[in-house]
C-alpha cells in the first residue's frame, strides 16, 4: 500500500494550483540566470523555507545548481527544523511518497530504513504531518530533477555530531546530495541579518562549526 503524506501548506506558501505553481518556479529559477560550470555536482545545498514570495528567488538560486545533474543525482536527503511537534533527535517519516501539485514525490524508503538505524533517528509522523520546512523545497525539487527520491527528516532537539553522524550515514556519492531546509535568521532588522547571514556563510565555508 502507497502511503502518500498530503501537502500542508499548498495555498498558503506556495500556490495550489499545478500551473500557477509551475509557472512561478520557472520564473524563479530563470531569473537565477545561467549555472556556473562544475565538475561534479553539489553535495550540500542551504535552501530557505519561507513562502515564495518571501524567499523564492534566494531558494531558485540553489536549486538551479542542481539542474544540470538531473539525471545524476537520485536521491535528496532533505534536513529541516521541527517547527510543529516538539521532538527529540530527528524524525523520519514511513510515508512512501510526499505529495505536491505537481504530483507524488517519491521517498527512498530503503535510505529511510538505512536512517532509523542510527539510535537518534525515529519515525515520527505527527512531526510530518503539517510540518513546512520540507514540503516547501519538494516542488522545486520535482522542476529541476528528473526522477529522484526524497529521504525527509526533521531535526529537533539533537546534538550536531548526532546530526553529522547520521549525514555520513547517508553520504552516499553523486547520486545523493543534502539539501538543508534553513531562513538562517530571523526577525532581525534587515543590517543585522546580512551581518548574521554572512558571518553564517563564513562559518560553513570555512568548515568551522558554532558549537
């Protein structure tokens, strides 16, 4: 039986409407402009998940690095913050396929039972359920790949190497990347966030963790 987790938030921060929400995403990703040359693609994307009128341009930008692996890349470990059940650790989902409406995006079930091998990681539905942080990455997901699967956590109350562990857990090669569901800061003055922001930035390219 195809267990399919329902959209949530279609309508609110996203339109409903199949074509209305297509029409936007390509043009968010074709005001991206053209994608850098890469050897290889990506392995860890930061994507924000705010409504599209608030953060769908930024969001365009990182997923249209994706675009020219579409065929490549078959898997998408999907990381966001818990913002509706409070949860310990991180939370998987047993639904098959994650629906938009654009259509089912399917789950790697095989990379979600491989996930809940790791002692901080369960499923957690009630954590899914109506959860926003995932869902809004899903219909950009589904323009610029071709055919691959989802494995969506939600990360609560867990420890970063808790959290790290798990990424290598799934690294898998350049079949999968990581897209981590992020806004960064919040309710700042618009000064402050770009300080933030980019001393963020710095931080994760530099690959020196705030602990």
């Amino acid at each position: 039986m195809t267990d399919i987790r329902l959209a949530s938030v279609a309508g609110v921060f996203y339109p409903a409407d199949r074509v209305a929400l297509r029409g936007q995403i390509d043009a968010y990703l074709r005001a991206a402009g053209p994608v850098p040359n890469a050897a290889r693609p990506p392995k860890i994307l930061i994507a924000p998940h705010a409504g599209y009128v608030y953060s769908g341009a930024v969001a365009a930008h990182a997923h249209a690095l994706l675009a020219p692996w579409r065929r490549l890349v078959r898997r998408v470990v999907l990381l966001g913050p818990a913002h509706r059940v409070a949860i310990r650790g991180i939370a998987a989902s047993a639904a098959t396929a994650f629906d938009t409406p654009l259509g089912a995006m399917p789950v790697d079930v095989d990379a979600v039972a491989h996930a809940i091998e790791m002692p901080d990681t369960c499923i957690h539905e009630a954590a899914h359920a109506r959860e926003h942080a995932i869902e809004v990455q899903l219909p950009f997901l589904q323009v610029v790949l071709e055919a691959a699967a989802i494995v969506p956590l939600l990360v609560g109350l867990a420890e970063p190497p808790s959290v790290a562990r798990l990424m290598r857990h799934l690294w898998g090669g350049e079949e999968t990347v990581f897209v981590i569901s992020s806004d960064l800061s919040h309710y700042l003055s618009d000064a402050t966030a770009r300080a933030v922001d980019r001393a963020s930035v710095e931080h994760i390219l530099a690959r020196r963790p705030v602990l």
